[in-house]
C-alpha cells in the first residue's frame, strides 16, 4: 500500500497594480510525517 502525504501552506497573493490581496491555501505532497496544525481563527 503506498502513504500519500499532504503538506499545506498559508500564502497572501498581492496585486501591486490593483491594490489588493487575498488568502490562499496551498496543498502539496510531501514525504513529511503530519502533525496536528490549527486552522482558522
């Protein structure tokens, strides 16, 4: 059986033209082990 890990990344995408920005949640695979980690306010 083959482990499928997944990793996560918290980013704020700036528009300098525009003058915004938003949140973004990034998912990625990764061969780390998890590790309880809050999410939200």
């Amino acid at each position: 059986m083959t482990k499928f890990l997944v990793g996560s990344k918290q980013l704020t995408i700036k528009d300098e033209i525009k003058n915004i920005s938003f949140p973004v949640l990034v998912h990625y695979p990764t061969n780390e082990i998890s590790r309880p980690v809050s999410f939200g306010p």
